[in-house]
C-alpha cells in the first residue's frame, strides 16, 4: 500500500470485508463511483446487480456505482429497495457476476457502506479488498471509459420469496401469532409480501422503511433495541417475536414470554434441525461461545467444524467442507441451500417450522440449552491499547487465580477453556472494539465471577 493513502479520509472506512463509514466525510458519493471503478477492475464482471437498504443517502451511493459499472461496459441490474440476501439471491440464482449492496446494516444513520460479492454470491477475498481499496483511493483518473453497459430495473423480492419458501416444509408451519419488528429497515416490504403465504396472524410494528429511524437505530444485538418487540409479544399474547436489523440479513428472537433468546442458542437450534434432517452432515461455527454447539452436533453424530468470526470466513468454510448450515452468535445463519450465503428470513422460517415438527414453543425449545451454559452476552470495551497488550495481560490475570487452561486456541483472537468455563476475547472487524464472549457450565454465579476478572482485565471502556 502507498503510504499516502493511509492519509486518505476514507481509508478507516475500509474494514476487513465491508465498508462502512460517516456520510459525507468518510462515504460519498465521490468515493462509490471509484469503489466501483475499482470493484469492476478487481473482478472484472459482465453483469452485476446492485441493490440499497433504507438510509437517506443509499439511493445516491447506489447510483454512483452505478454509473462507474456502466462507464466500464458492466450491466446493472439495479434491484432497488432491497435486503443484503437479496442481492446474494439474485447473484446466486441468475448466474451474475457479482452483486453490490449499499448498507451500513446496523451503524447509526449518520452511516453508510458497502459489501460486495463476486460470482456464485462468493465474498471477495482479502487480496481483493485490499486491491479495490488501493485503486478506489488512489483514484486513477487515467482508467478508460469503455462501451456504456445497460441498466435494468428489476423487482426481486416475489422471486425471492418463492424461492425461500421452496426450502421450507410449509405444512409443518403451525399457525403462530407472531410479532415482526421491521425496525423500519428493509424488511417490511418482504413482511407484507410473505404475510399472504404464511398461516400466521402477523403483526408487523416499525414495518415503514424510514431512514431517520424514527424508532432507534435497528439493531436488536443491542439490549436497549429489544424492548419494542418484547412489549409487543407481551402486550398481543403473541407465540413468538422476530426483529431485523436495517438490511434484514439477521433476525432476532424473542420467545413467548417477551424473553430474548440470544443467538447462540438459535444456532443450537438450527444445527440440531439440519444435522436431524441430514444425517452426518457438517456445520459451521465461530469460536465466541461452542460447547452447546459441539454437544448437539456430537448427539447428532454430525462434524461441527470450528471457523473465524466473519462472513468471509464461514462462507469460505461452509464451502470447503460442504456444510449444510453455519451460524454465528451474533445472529448471522448461512445456508448451504441459499448459497452457502446468510439470511435473516430463512431463520425465522426454519424456527417456526422446527416449533410445528416438536409441538413446542419456542421458550421449551431453549431452556435446556440456557440452563446449561449460561452466557455473558457479547460485552464490548472500546480501548486505545493493542490487542496483544490486552491478551497477555488476561493470561496472567486469568491463570493466577484459576491456574494454566486445559486448551488454548487463537484462531480468532484468544480462547481460554477451562472445565467449568471457557471464554474468547477479540477485535471486533468491523469497529474499534474489543469483544468478550464467556460461558460455563457451573451455573450464573460462576460466569459473573469470571465475566468481572476478564472485564478488569481487558480495561477500557463502554462504548
């Protein structure tokens, strides 16, 4: 990398797989028109779609790359209003060479960014991140403007829906009343559009795509985002509540009780609903928090195979060992079916019809799985020392009061496991934030004692 372009306003805006970053200072459209220059260089594609989530400065951005696809002879498929998986649909199903989504996801509306995709609904690899980065701020003002490429507009989101419901056992739905918190992101076009397919008695709050965010940023991995979804289930004697986040790519759930589940155990769910339908197949999981996982796999007697936290990584691991499911506990579930790519509305279908098969509601579903290793919660701490300082300091705190692990694994950051608990401590990828997962299997007083030395430890502040 040249060394001026660290200087560049932009450059922090370039994260590990993504972009992401304040409008105007750091995201504009400036800047989208040569990340599309750069992307076209990069992958060189023939046919590419685009689509937007629901922030006021996404029509613009979007429209940009745009014009920098067609200035180098690449088609657009422009898909408009749209969620993140739609654009992995779109790429995945119709053959395309690539596909660009213009979101800032869950950041606060002051934010927008970007995530690219290449053929078959693939992440770019880091090489070629790092490659659209250095053209896209180097800004080669030299490139040649080739045959401008078409434009068409396209309405995907009835395919979409079709498509989706093609993996699903539908008679297996039982007819739930369910609370649906669009948080006035993406997801409320799709809601309504499914509301006709589904045996359901919906109730859709915060459904209008609303860019101020009228009701708070959407992002429900945030307790203080959870209390509109839980009063609702609550208020409606609703069976289940579901919340998205801006671009719908992760969904949430709250049981019949108003009661968040926590995403960890989603994925215990989801890797004993696939691995019961596939015998002997693989999943995917991330290091944060594993051993309900590992355990529902090994009664299974399916392959649990651990991967680094990010999209980029469980995609690239679902490929290589051709894994039917992979989940993250921050609420990210990819489907070998849908691409080997993430879906926010594929979860909540799969849960419901994993309740129709048991007859049980989603609280029964859960409560073993909490009960038996019960969790911290991702904790955040935002601090300006290294991560290494950071790690050896929790060793040495760590092993002085409860002695050397009996496995260590760095992977992704620094995981500790004891017999009664373990934990992982890591860089966020896409923020300046450190990240504490712990879990145990000795009951809360255990974890609160461990959580407080691994807080001390780590140092810092909330974020």
């Amino acid at each position: 990398m040249p060394n001026h372009l660290s200087n560049h306003p932009a450059f922090s805006a370039f994260k590990a797989y993504d972009i992401r970053g304040r409008v105007p200072q750091e995201v504009n459209a400036e800047l989208f028109y040569s990340v599309g220059t750069a992307y076209t260089q990069t992958v060189q594609p023939k046919n590419v779609a685009i689509g937007h989530d629901i922030r006021l400065s996404s029509p613009q951005l979007a429209s940009a790359l745009a014009e920098a696809l067609r200035d180098q002879g690449v088609n657009v498929t422009d898909l408009g209003l749209c969620g993140t998986e739609e654009i992995y649909y779109a790429v995945g199903h119709q053959g395309l060479d690539g596909g660009l989504m213009v979101t800032a996801s869950h950041n606060p509306a002051d934010y927008n960014g970007l995530k690219m995709v290449q053929a078959g609904a693939r992440p770019l690899t880091k090489q070629q991140n790092t490659k659209i980065r250095d053209l896209a701020l180097a800004a080669d003002s030299s490139v040649q403007r080739k045959q401008r490429g078409a434009l068409k507009k396209l309405d995907i989101h009835g395919s979409f829906i079709d498509y989706v419901l093609s993996l699903i056992e539908l008679p297996l739905l039982p007819r739930l009343k369910v609370v649906c918190n669009a948080g006035n992101g993406g997801a409320g076009v799709v809601l309504e559009q499914l509301r006709a397919r589904l045996p359901l008695e919906m109730i859709v709050i915060n459904g209008e795509a609303d860019g101020h965010f009228p009701n708070g940023v959407p992002n429900p991995l945030l307790p203080e985002c959870r209390a509109d979804t839980a009063r609702a289930v609550r208020e409606h004697h609703a069976d289940l509540g579901v919340a998205w986040d801006g671009d719908f790519d992760r969904c949430f759930f709250f049981d019949e009780r108003g009661r968040f589940v926590e995403g960890y155990y989603v994925v215990g769910l989801l890797a004993k609903r696939f691995l019961e339908s596939t015998p002997g197949a693989t999943v995917i999981y991330d290091p944060r928090l594993t051993w309900n996982t590992l355990e529902i796999a090994e009664a299974a007697q399916g392959q649990a195979v651990m991967s680094a936290t990010g999209h980029a990584f469980i995609k690239q691991a679902m490929r290589d060992h051709q894994a039917v499911y992979g989940g993250e506990m921050s609420a990210h579930h990819y489907f070998r079916d849908f691409f080997f790519c993430d879906s926010g509305i594929l979860p909540w279908l799969f849960v419901m019809e994993l309740m129709g098969r048991l007859n049980q509601p989603l609280s029964a579903l859960v409560d073993d799985m909490i009960e038996k290793h019960p969790i911290s919660g991702e904790i955040n701490r935002r601090t300006a020392e290294p991560l290494p300082q950071i790690l050896e300091r929790l060793r040495q705190s760590v092993s002085a009061v409860y002695g050397p692990p009996l496995k260590e694994d760095t992977l992704d950051g620094l995981s500790w496991e004891y017999e009664q608990f373990r934990f992982n401590v890591r860089a966020s990828n896409t923020e300046p934030l450190v990240r504490l997962n712990a879990e145990t299997r000795a009951g809360q007083a255990l974890l609160q004692r461990v959580t407080q030395l691994l807080l001390e430890a780590i140092g810092g502040e909330n974020p």
